[in-house]
C-alpha cells in the first residue's frame, strides 16, 4: 500500500507532463486565427497568379506559362494542411496522374499537373483552354469555401507534420512535378507552409517543452540549408534533377525527424 | 589488543543512505516498469482494436465500414500497384486522411469519429466510394448531451478574430477614404463616403465598446462633451457628421479626419490583442442590441445629424448574425431548441430592415414615425433575450 502511493508519486514527478501547465485552449485562439489570415492571403496570391498563369496558357505564350507554373502553385503547396481538406477541390487542382487510373488521358485528370503535363511533356499550350479555365474556376471555389471555413484547430496544429509528411512520400522523390521538374519550389512551399505554423505557436510550444523547439528550429535550419544552394538568381529554383544525390540524401534524415516531431504537436498543445 | 573476532561495524552513515536510495530506485524502477507496460498495453490495446481495410486495384475490402463512435483504428493496406490514398469524408471536407500509401506497405489512420454517415475515398478517384456508418454508443449519447468543453469554442473564437482583422481592415479603408475625399475639399463626395465608414465601424461596434476610451475618441456623440458640438474636445465620427451634414461644411476638418484614421488604425490592433472569453462573445452582442432597442431605435439620437441610422442598425445585425453563425455548429450539438427561435429572431429583425428599404437604400431616419421605431426596437430586444439564452444553455461562463 505505502510501496504502491509512493511509486505512484514518483511516476507523478518522473512524467515530464506533470511538470508543465497544459495549454490553455484560449491561448491557441489568436496563433489559430493568424494561421487562417495567412491561409487567406495565400489563397489571394494562388487566384491572382493563377489568373495570370492560365491566361499565358490561354494566349498561347508557352514561355511565360511554363515560368509561371512553379511559383504560382507554391502558394497551394504552403496550405495544404487547408486545402486538402476539400477532397473534390484538392483532386480537381491538385491531383497526380497516378490517381487516375487511365493516367494522363482520363478526363477527370485536371488542375495544374495536367496543365504541366501539356506544357512541359508535349511542349505546348494547345488544347488547354478548358483546363485553363477549370482551375481558375477551381482556386476561386477554394477561396471562397476556405473564407466560410472554421478552421478546426487540430488540423492546423496538425498540418505542421501533414505538410512534412507530404515532403518526406513526394518531394523527395521528385515524383510531384515530374514533367517540369520544379519540385523544388513545392518542397520549399511545404516546409515554409510548416515552419509558419511552428512559428505562430511558437509561445505556447516553448512553455511545454523548450528542447523540442530547439531540435525542430535546427533541423528547418539544416533543410533550408540544402535547399538555398538550389537557389536560382530570380527567386526561383534549379530543377529537381541538378539536385545531388548526397543533398538527397542528406534531406531525408532532417524532414523524417522532422515529420515524426511535428506529429507530437498537437499533443504538446492539448488537441488531441 | 588484538581483537580476533571482527565486529561487524556499525553501518556507516553513506551506507545507510546507500540501501536506502537503492530502495528509492527499485520502487522507481518498479514503477516505471508498471508505467511501461501499461503504455505497452494500451499500445497493444490500440493494435487489438485496428479494423483492418485492403485498398485493391478498383475497390476496398471491405467497402462498406460500420463502426461504433469515438477513436477508431484503420490499418489501411495498399494491394494495389501505386502510391494510393485512403480518406474519410463528411461531404466533400475530409475528415481524417492518409496519402501516399506505397504500394504493398500499410499505414494506421486513428479518427475520432461522431455518430453519422461518412464516404471513403478508396484509392483511385475513379475507384467507387465507400461508406462508413458510425453508429452511436452510450458515452457519444453522453458527449452530445454534455456542455461543450473550452476547447470547442477554439474555432469559433479564432474566426471571429479573423472577422476583427478584416472587418478592421475594412473601416481603416473606409475611414482612409473618407478623410481623403475631406482633404481634397469635396463635400459631396465625404458626405457619400461617411456612410459606409460607418457601417463598417458598426460591424465592429459590439467588440470596440469594451474598449471604452479609444472608443470614445471615435464614436462619442456630442452630447458627452460639455459644450456640445462647440465643445473642443468633441472630435471622432460624429464631429465628422456634424460638420458635413449640419453645417454643410469641410473648414477646419482635415485634422479630425486625420486623428479619425489613426485611432480606428489603433482600434484594429487592440481589437485583435484582446483576449475574449467565450461567454462574451455572446455578451457583447447581447449588449448592442440592448443599447438598440433600448436607447438608440426611439431617439435617433446617434446620427442625428445625417440620418443614417438604419444603415448602422443593419451593420449591428449583420455583427449579431456572423456570431450567431460561429455558434451554429455547438448550438446544434448541445442546444438545438435555442436554434429556431434565435433564426427568427434574427429574420424578423432583418425583415423589418429591408422593409425600410427604397430602391436599395435605407430610409432615413428622420422619415421614420415613432411607431416604426418601437417595431424596430421591439424586434431588437426579441433577438437580444433570445442571444442571451445561449450562455446558460451552453454554460459559458462555467466552462473549463
């Protein structure tokens, strides 16, 4: 009896939760409300670029449309813990042709990559128009839903692992934009999408456990340190094949660390 | 002098301390085996429990899921030949979700799923949908009864602090235009303008009454200053009106106009660096539409100048409207009854607005007889005690 209310006091102090204050949930209402100001203005950016990427298409100026491409889907890419909640939406702009089981010349395959596919595959702009309109139509659809969205708080907590989750199956494979080859650019998007949201909870993360941000800070660190030597002088990205084999490599240990300690987030912070 | 039989000594005193921090360890020890292998039950627990579902070329088996509510483990395993994904759906937002399975691997997706009816997006997109039924048990029967916990109202709080930011950033605009058309010296032009700086400053107006000073600076009637409309301090919003619609005049109003910018500016970030408790979400709505009903719809007395009231009791019901909406989905939960009468309340306010209405403008209010006035406060206090049922039914000032 005495032996057992001992053990249990000294489990109460061996328990690293025992020792902090939970989060408390009011605390996680301005980092929630900045994320969807984020999530809002980025979607801004995803219309009005993709209004001026699809209207390249439309004219049929190949040059501008495929430099184009990559930094207007980075801004779908840095949201997609919210995107992706809208399963029909995600699949309209979003889908790979592996998701469509007569690839390519299925009928449902839309949205950019099939509009990459054209661009850079064939190495043109014809037979685009309708597509181009489709995805228009499609990221203003998406602004609209995700402006009468509540965003639910597990998910934007959550989508910090989700987008390195997503980085760790497709990213480094280079199997996102396989036909143009700027998967550095959605990779980029990814872990900065992530690292926004390490930031805006970053107050409440330091209270729980200050080693942990330590660790997370330094291997963001240590991912945007490979990913700047990729840097073009415009802003942009080298293609994913001129990325060496050993920075390949030296990718995957920090995003798999990285995904597997972002997924603890949301138990740090008391939302699961 | 020699002693041959060796006294055992006595325990010296690090000894002592020696067997009994050693006893401290064991029972540590013992405690963290027991704290172990209760996670390593509840691991197994979670394994025992995993409904297993094979993603197939065309199909999953199985395709049709019926589950009881609460956490729920899916081992989804990919027998087909491509990376596929496994989602649950409520409609088209997906509730949990895993992309990316590799071909021949499986991965574990935990939900924690509410009694209800559920798609599942199995693999290819062409592939067909398949269901989940989640029946209900006793404790989601408990859950949907209990009051909500703090945690619930995260999502509420947070969008309605997304509201303050651009319904904020919306009057800074509105005011910005305003006192832009007073710079450049056209009367007609700031006159048009005072109208919807005002409706946005309405949209905000239950929020911005707590802070009481600020607020002030910006919306005091002339009433509250001891010269009046004379009185040099008497400055904000209504100073504006007076001047562009009493005295018909832009002399002397550039710094009014200009101090007018910086403090709704300011209102906009202490908007947003306020904290607000859940029961005064409802509380301060309740209180705007008190002062409507009580106060403002008989007299009339807060554009007196430019007559423009109703467009500011519009903009307080759209207010009273977006929190009622941010509610909606725990008001369903745990206090549906409340739900048809705040509806209607909420329509016969707005019906008795629009009925106010010519030609896509609100009438003014010096047009308005004395017995539309009391419809419109009458219809006011109806919405503001049917709001006010909220805090006790969703126990928002106990919560935790």
């Amino acid at each position: 009896m005495k032996k057992s209310t001992l053990a249990l006091s000294l489990l109460m102090t061996l328990s690293p939760l025992a020792a902090f204050a939970a989060t408390a949930p009011l605390d996680l209402v301005g980092p929630v409300s900045d994320y969807k100001i984020y999530v809002t203005e980025e979607i801004g950016e995803l219309v009005t670029q993709t209004q001026a990427f699809t209207d390249a298409v439309k004219k049929g100026d190949l040059a501008t449309a495929k430099k184009l491409y990559a930094p207007t889907r980075v801004h779908y890419e840095s949201i997609e813990p919210i995107a992706e909640l809208f399963s029909d939406l995600d699949a309209s702009i979003d889908s790979r042709v592996d998701d469509h089981e007569k690839g390519v010349k299925a009928d449902d395959f839309t949205g950019f990559h099939r509009i990459e596919y054209t661009l850079f595959s064939e190495n043109t702009t014809q037979g685009l128009d309708a597509l181009a309109d489709g995805l228009n139509k499609d990221v203003k659809d998406l602004q609209d839903r995700v402006a009468g969205l509540t965003f639910p708080p597990e998910k934007v907590v959550g989508g910090a692992a989700a987008l390195l989750e997503e980085v760790a199956a497709t990213k480094i494979s280079g199997e996102e934009d396989r036909y143009s080859h700027t998967d550095l650019y959605d990779f980029q998007g990814n872990i900065d999408g992530a690292k926004k949201i390490v930031d805006l909870f970053r107050g409440q993360i330091e209270k729980q456990d200050k080693a942990f941000l330590a660790k997370v800070d330094k291997n963001f660190a240590a991912v945007d340190k490979i990913l700047a030597k990729y840097k073009t002088k415009d802003g942009g990205f080298e293609t994913y094949d001129k990325v060496k084999e050993n920075d390949r490599k030296a990718l995957v240990g920090p995003v798999n660390t990285l995904a597997e300690d972002l997924s603890t987030l949301r138990g740090k912070l008391g939302l699961n | 002098m020699s002693n041959p039989t060796p006294q055992p000594a006595p325990p010296s005193r690090a000894l002592r301390w020696a067997v009994a921090g050693s006893v401290v360890v064991m029972i540590a020890a013992g405690g963290l085996f027991y704290y172990a292998s209760q996670l390593a039950a509840a691991k197994r627990q979670i394994n025992h429990n995993e409904i297993a579902v094979t993603i197939h070329g065309h199909a999953c088996e199985p395709n049709a899921l019926t589950v009881p509510a609460g956490r729920a483990s899916f081992r989804i395993i990919n027998r087909s030949d491509r990376a596929v994904e496994w989602e649950i759906l409520d409609g088209v937002l997906v509730v949990e979700e895993r992309e990316n399975i590799a071909p021949g691997l499986s991965q574990v997706i935990n939900a924690n799923l509410l009694p209800g009816d559920y798609a599942i997006t199995c693999g290819l997109l062409s592939n067909p949908r398949g269901t989940l039924h989640v029946t209900p048990t006793a404790e989601s029967d408990a859950q949907a009864k209990a009051k909500p916990s703090m945690v619930a109202f995260i999502g509420p709080l947070s969008e309605f602090r997304v509201y303050l930011s651009s319904q904020g950033t919306a009057l800074v605009k509105a005011v910005t235009a305003l006192q832009q058309a007073i710079d450049a010296g056209d009367l007609a032009q700031a006159q048009a303008l005072y109208v919807p700086a005002r409706e946005a400053y309405q949209r905000l107006a239950p929020a911005s009454q707590r802070l009481a000073e600020l607020d002030n600076a910006i919306n005091a009637r002339a009433d509250y200053f001891e010269k009046r409309e004379q009185d040099p301090s008497f400055s904000g919003f209504h100073r504006l009106e007076y001047s562009l619609f009493q005295q018909r005049s832009l002399d002397s109003l550039g710094p009014i106009a200009q101090r007018l910018v910086t403090d709704v500016t300011a209102l906009k970030q202490q908007l947003l660096a306020q904290s607000l408790p859940p029961e005064q979400l409802v509380g301060i709505v309740v209180r705007n539409l008190n002062s409507l009903a009580d106060v403002r719809a008989a007299s009339g007395e807060e554009e007196r100048y430019s007559h423009i009231d109703v467009n500011g009791f519009a903009a307080n019901l759209q207010a009273a409207r977006k929190v009622v909406d941010l509610m909606r989905p725990l008001l369903t939960k745990s206090a549906a009854d409340l739900l048809p009468g705040i509806d209607s309340a909420l329509n016969a306010f707005d019906a008795e607005l629009n009925g106010l209405k010519v030609d896509g403008h609100y009438r003014r209010y010096d047009s308005i007889t004395a017995d539309q006035r009391k419809q419109i406060a009458d219809k006011a206090k109806a919405l503001a005690v049917a709001l006010d049922g909220i805090d006790p039914a969703l126990g928002l000032s106990g919560l935790k």
